[in-house]
C-alpha cells in the first residue's frame, strides 16, 4: 500500500507535466555510479526526464538509485534542485547537514530542499539490496548530483 501510495504521488507529478511516460522516456545506456574508497557505489538509472511546460527553466526527473549491499554514497549536493525520494526496496540511512541520521525503510519517504547537503547516504544492510525512486524538481540543465568528498 505505501509503494502504491509514492508510486501514485509520482504519477501525479508527471501526469501535471502533460507528458506520457512512453512517449518521453530518457533511457541510461549504462548506470552511473559513485565511487567509494571502502565501500560499494550506488548506481543511478534515469527513467523519466521532462521540461515541466507550465514552469519555464525547470525540469522534472525520475531516477532509480541502487544500493548494493553495504553501499554508501560519497557526500554530496543536488545543486539547486528539490528532491523527493522514495524507498522501494530495503534500508537506507540518510543525513542532510545540520540534521540528525535517519533511517528509512521500504514504503518510506523525505524530501530535500534545494542547494541541502548530503553527508550520508547508506544501505544499511550487508546482504540485501536498497533502491530509491528519486524525483528531482531542478534548473534544467543542472547536474542532478554533484559530488563533495571532501565533506
């Protein structure tokens, strides 16, 4: 029910931006990953890309993330875009800078306002799989993830 319910909730963006899933689908040839020294990388693959019509200079995208087991996400931003995510699969926990850590569990959901850090993103199993449904509200053209390995 509540993978129904984010699902749903992401249908609806899209359904506002007045295109068709089918019809405006932008396919990765290959996943981009995010290297770690000490840990697997996550992947993302982009779903659906799509200038919203009734917002000049903005565009709206879906991405699945996959975390294999033990997986972390070097630290990053996502530029000045919101951000949705939405658990389909597993565990992750999550720190935005200035926040607390969170764990979020399949069915579960945050959002990050734009220009957040993120400082932790991690699978926190060391067997099983976690994936995220993304939804990215962005400046198009902007890179979606920009690394910070520094932080």
């Amino acid at each position: 029910m509540r993978i129904a319910g984010g699902l749903l909730a992401v249908a609806t963006l899209a359904g506002a931006t007045g295109c068709t899933a089918v019809a405006q689908r932008t396919h990765a040839k290959t996943p981009t990953a995010t290297a770690t020294s000490t840990h697997p990388a996550e992947s993302l693959t982009p779903l659906l890309q799509q200038a919203l019509p009734n917002v000049t200079g903005k565009t709206f995208t879906s991405a699945v993330v996959d975390f294999p087991p033990s997986a972390r996400a070097v630290p990053h931003r996502h530029g000045q875009a919101f951000v949705y995510a939405y658990v389909l699969e597993g565990t992750v926990r999550s720190r935005l800078d200035g926040r607390p850590v969170t764990t979020y569990h399949q069915g579960e959901n945050w959002v990050e306002r734009p220009g957040a850090h993120h400082v932790l993103t991690e699978n926190t199993s060391r067997a099983e799989r976690a994936k995220l449904l993304v939804v990215f509200v962005s400046d198009t053209g902007d890179k979606l993830k920009v690394d910070d390995p520094r932080a």
